[in-house]
C-alpha cells in the first residue's frame, strides 16, 4: 500500500518547503536525485520524506559535494523508510576525507590570502614587480597565485 494522498506534496508545496525553485526540483528529479510520484493528470507528488532527502543534497552542496556526488551518497540510503542514524552515519563518514582536504585548501588559501594583503601594498606597480613579465597570465585565467599550491615556485601551469 503507497502512502496517503495527504502524506504526498505538490512541486510547489515542496518547492515552498524546501525554499528551492520548483525548476531546481524538476532538475534535482531528471538527475535522480529525488522522485515522485504522477496523478492521473500527470501531475507530480512527492513523499514527504522528500523534503529531508533535499535537505541532504543541499548540505552536500555546502560542502562542497557535486550533484552527481550527492546522488551516489543518496543511492546508499533506504527509499522504502526513513533513513536511520545508521544509515546517516555512513554516509557522514564518506564525506570526512573530502571535508577535510576542504579544510586543508581553505587553510592554504587563507595563508596565501593574509600574505597578499599583509604585504599592504595592494597597488598594481608592485603586483608587477612579484609577477615579472606577467608569468602568471601564461598559467591561465584567475587568481594564479592564490590557486598555486606553491606561492615560491610560482603560479601553477596549465597542462597542455
């Protein structure tokens, strides 16, 4: 026996729930990442228990997980009940490493960070002199030294 029509959600009452765009709901659903139900006018209605699996992907955003990376750790837990904290637990688990190499990257970048502006010059004319001959433009796009892992070795180069 499926779940009660009162325990199922329009697009736009999960869409109000959740705070996303029913058009990100529509995505999130091409991409597997939750699913509904159809009426018999085609209409979609969702589970309530939806709304904590977009809740997860969401976090999984914050974290810095893609969507496909959200979807694989989706895929782990139940879809006929609630998930357990078990079942949560795992998939925290599975986040820690990539947390923390997040943490290790935001470390570097707030080292780098603080010696760019601790130097107080912030004028272009010195920025010149550090990057003589505009080395880091041949490294490509962006923030060159801030993306190098080594600010002494210079800016990282692109493989070509």
């Amino acid at each position: 026996m499926g779940p009660n029509r009162h325990d199922l959600l329009t697009i736009g009452r999960l869409a109000e729930r959740s705070g996303l765009a029913t058009s990100a709901l529509r995505y999130y659903e091409k991409l597997g990442l939750i699913h509904s139900e159809r009426t018999a006018g085609g209409q979609r209605r969702f589970q309530r228990a939806t709304l904590r699996r977009v809740a997860f992907v969401r976090a999984a955003q914050r974290v810095g997980l893609s969507l496909d990376e959200a979807r694989t750790a989706l895929d782990r837990l139940p879809d006929n009940r609630a998930p357990s904290t078990a079942d949560w637990s795992g998939v925290a688990a599975s986040w820690q490493t990539r947390i923390d190499e997040q943490i290790a990257e935001l470390e570097r970048l707030k080292a780098k960070l603080t010696g760019c502006i601790g130097c107080g010059c912030l004028s272009i004319s010195r920025c010149a002199l550090y990057n003589a001959g505009d080395r880091a433009a041949a490294a490509g796009p962006g923030a060159r030294y801030l993306l190098t892992r080594d600010p002494g070795t210079g800016p990282e180069t692109t493989a070509d």
